[in-house]
C-alpha cells in the first residue's frame, strides 16, 4: 500500500506533488492524485493520507466512509488548513485566534512526536521574518487527543496528534503545510521525510 496525496484542482496541476515529495514519489512510496480524479479506489489501496490547506472540504464529503474505512485499518492521515467540513463526527470546525500579536505566534513544544523530535519549532515560527504563516488558530481536539504544539500564552493546540479509537491516527495542523514554514531548505526536507516514514508506519508514535 501507498500514501495518497490529494492534490486540489486550485493547485498547479503540473506541480504535483511538492518537491520535498520527489523521492518518495520516485520510490513508488506516495501518489499524488487530483480531486477531481479521485475515486473510493484510491482510498481502497492507501495506508496514509495527506491532505493540504487547499483541500475541496464540501466534495471531500462524499469520501467520509473510505477516510473512516482507512483509518479503521490502522491508517494515518496528516490534515492541514482549517478544518471547516469535519469529515468525521469527533472532529470540529476551526477555531481562529482573535486578534492575535506576535506574542501569540511563539510556538512551544507539548509532547514529542517522532514527526517533529529534535526539531526546534521557533524555526518554523517565520517566513521571511514574517511570523503567523505556520498557523493563526485551531481545529479542536477530540477527546482522547494530544497537542503536539501550541501557539502563544493561551497554548493554542496548532498541532495535535489523535489515536482514534475506532483504529488510525490523525495528525492536524491547522495552518498551512509544516513542512513549508521557516526558511531553513534542511529542516523542510527533514520534515517532509519524517511525514512519508511517519505515515508508512515507519515512525511510532
């Protein structure tokens, strides 16, 4: 079985999967897929899912029973951006800072999931100087769940890891993909290798 990235109609379809993706895509490990090529069938043969901030929640709809069905047989899913359709009933709509200042954008390690061990978080804090781009809110956590790392002095869980009982693991971030943030080219690939192994069962939790 393979990853599947779902790859958004809004995205450069000649892009495809993001270059820090290239190897495992070389290797046969992730397919990337268009929203609007997907079918049950893709669900059927993955055993971890990635989905972006540009994900089509409204038409991602109709796959809530092939997600549920992926996660039943010990699946893993990494979800980024706001979560505004929950697919799921444990999960939430996203919930945004109000008015947050720089201060609220200081990230602080929680718990120390093998996806982002060793890594120094404030790293990801910027984009060019430019703090807020790694995430501005929340999706909520379903009971049972673990903030991995939280945003400012409210601790807001930007990122959180949840085993769900029914089987599979959700992964959310609510901002845009993590792998992207900060300026460091080495700390972006390390990431994007760690959410491949991570998601091949490679990496425990």
């Amino acid at each position: 079985m393979s990853i599947l990235l779902i790859q958004s109609h809004y995205q450069d379809p000649f892009g495809m999967s993001p270059p820090a993706f290239a190897e495992a895509t070389a290797q046969g490990k992730l397919i990337t897929v268009r929203e609007m090529e997907l079918t049950e069938a893709h669900f059927a043969a993955a055993s971890g899912l990635i989905t972006t901030t540009h994900l089509d929640q409204v038409g991602f709809l109709r796959y809530a029973p092939a997600v549920a069905s992926l996660l039943d047989r010990g699946g893993r899913w990494i979800f980024n951006g706001h979560m505004l359709r929950p697919i799921l009933p444990e999960l939430g709509a996203y919930i945004p800072m109000p008015q947050p200042k720089r201060a609220d954008f200081v990230q602080v390690r929680q718990f120390d999931h093998p996806v982002f061990t060793g890594i120094d978080q404030r790293m990801l804090e910027t984009n060019r100087g430019v703090a807020g781009f790694y995430g501005r809110g929340h999706n909520p956590m379903p009971s049972g769940a673990v903030a991995i790392n939280t945003l400012g002095p409210a601790a807001v869980p930007v990122d959180w890891i949840w085993a769900r009982p029914a089987g599979g693991e959700i992964l959310s971030h609510a901002g845009n993909e993590f792998w992207g943030c900060g300026d460091d080219p080495d700390i972006k690939k390390q990431l994007a290798g760690r959410v491949i192994a991570w998601l091949a069962g490679d990496l425990n939790r």
